[in-house]
C-alpha cells in the first residue's frame, strides 16, 4: 500500500488540503483495490485553516512511513517550522516524493531541496518565489513540473493535475484516466497556467515624459509601427528612447507595443465572436500564423484554446 502523508500547517488553504485527500482516497485500480491509503499530518493535532480548525489525525514522525509526501498551500509563507523542515530533508534523503501544491512551494523551497531546479507556484506568487529563493528557476507559465523526486505545481485546480500526474506515473493512464472522471476533470488541460495570468500594462510614474506615448501606443497599437515612428512621437532619438523605456517600464517599447496587441487580442477573444484571423488583423498583426505563434509564446495557449476557456457568455 502506497502511503500518501498530507501535511496541514497552520494557515494552510482548505482547497489545496483537501484535493489531495479526495483524489487519492478515491483512486481505484482495474482490479477494485484502492492502491493509496491518505494520512492528515500536522505539527500539532490541531490545525488553523482559516475559516474553520480541523484535527489532523497524524503527527510529524508519520511522514517517516510515508512514500508520498503531499505540501499543500498556506497563507503563511514567512516561516516554516523547523521541525517541518528537518523532516522534509530527511524524507528526501530517504527517496521519499515530494510534491507541492500552490504555495507549497514555499514550503519545499525554504528546506534547500529545490535549489538548481526548475519549480513552479501559483502564478500571482511565482515573483515572490524567485525572489526569495533565487537558486531555483522560477516557471510561472506551467500547471506542474515534475524533477522526478521533487514536483511542484501551480495553484487551485492545479493541484489536480498534479495528482492525476502521480497516479498516471505510479498506476499508469487507464487507472489516472479513471481517477479523472470521478474529478469530473480532463487528464490533461491543453495549455498551462500561462494562459490565466493577468497580463497588465507594466507601471509607469504618472507624470512621467513617457506617460503620453504609451497612452498613444495603447490607442494606435494596430498601427504598423516602428521604432524610428515611436520615438518621432516621444520626440526622443531611439537610443533614448530605448534608455527611457528600460529605465520607466522595464522592457523595450517594441516589446511594450507586442504585450499590447496581445492584450487587445485577449479582450477581443473573451468579448467578440470575431474569426481569429479578423483579430489579428484588428491588433496589427499582418499574418495570423505569426499572431497565433507570438500570443501562444506569451499566454501559453492557443487564440481558440484561450476563447473556449473565457469568452464571456452571450
């Protein structure tokens, strides 16, 4: 019997917890026996979730028997107990798995495991991660990433995928398929987490001698536009140009204008039943092959694949 240890800190996100415990308890292999006996482990019987406490029903030694060890999110990402994470390390060097879920990632990272690796969070945490933990390569765009021993997935539904990953890499596609349905889920999600981040125009000091050409940019971003058109409008050379917009916004205003016309694009998918190649045209893209591969590279999900998940219902 596999065992599956389900660490519940205090803060931990409810959803998170308990993803892990309905999808494994409820896994079944072709045969009618249940391959994954979940056990609910904390530093203490009793546990802060947040909107309510729940008693978990194992201590922090139980992770020891374990040959999967599940980190759900928390809300509490300052500080990790030290006891949590002398038993993660010693879990590793068992060869015991370990996965995190959301901001579970925290959770690994601040044990040193993942340094040199790649590793994923959810997406609206993925900044702070790499901050904190700069040895680990930060990818925000994927739903898990699976380093073998180690994996880390995005957050929420996330999770999920994640699970369905193990049981696929522990009891094959027939059995995870399986396991999908009861979750009422796909065994695969076409496109990662790239494509629900919140692409916002980068910020700009109001007041700024570039605050009106971007406002100019964002009206005309259709235009054919080039660099030397650009800065004729800021009244600049383009190597000031260039300086300024590193200097205010971080990237480059051609780059800028591109992460425009994406965001123009996401709006016209979610908003209008216009054809994809009528809006890659409206955004200023002059071949709809080009638009498709340039808004799949930055939202990590095809203009279809995008519109069937958010088009606002009409």
């Amino acid at each position: 019997m596999h065992i599956v240890a389900v660490l519940a800190l205090d803060q931990v996100i409810p959803f998170d917890l308990a993803t892990p415990i309905e999808v494994f308890s409820r896994t079944r292999l072709p045969d009618g026996r249940t391959p994954y006996r979940v056990r609910v482990c904390g530093v203490t019987s009793s546990v802060d979730a947040g909107a309510f406490t729940l008693q978990a029903p194992w201590e922090l030694d139980a992770l020891a028997d374990a040959d999967t060890i599940i980190l759900p999110g928390t809300a509490a990402l300052d500080r990790v107990p030290d006891e949590v994470l002398d038993a993660l390390r010693a879990a590793a060097a068992r060869g015991t798995r370990i996965a995190s879920i959301c901001s579970g990632a925290f959770i690994l990272a601040a044990t040193g495991l993942l340094d040199g690796q790649r590793a994923t969070t959810h997406w609206i945490a993925a900044g702070l991660l790499a901050e904190r933990h700069p040895a680990i390569e930060v990818d925000p765009g994927v739903l898990y990433v699976d380093n073998g021993q180690l994996l880390t997935s995005a957050g929420a539904a996330a999770g999920l995928d994640l699970c369905l990953h193990l049981i696929r890499r522990d009891h094959g596609s027939a059995v995870a398929a399986d396991a999908a349905r009861l979750s009422v889920m796909p065994l695969e999600r076409e496109g990662g987490q790239a494509q629900f981040i919140v692409h916002d125009q980068p910020p700009t000091p109001r007041g700024s001698e570039l605050e009106p050409v971007l406002a100019w940019l964002e009206d005309n971003c259709a235009t054919d536009l080039g660099l030397d058109a650009i800065a004729a409008r800021a009244g600049m050379s383009t190597r000031s140009l260039n300086r300024r917009f590193r200097e205010q916004t971080g990237t480059t205003p051609l780059q800028w204008l591109l992460r425009a016309r994406i965001r123009r694009a996401q709006h016209l998918l979610e908003a209008t039943t216009h054809p994809v190649d009528r809006i890659a045209a409206q955004v200023g893209f002059g071949s709809p092959t080009a638009f498709r591969d340039r808004f799949k590279r930055i939202v990590g999900a095809s203009p279809q694949t995008y519109r069937s998940t958010f088009q606002q219902p009409r």
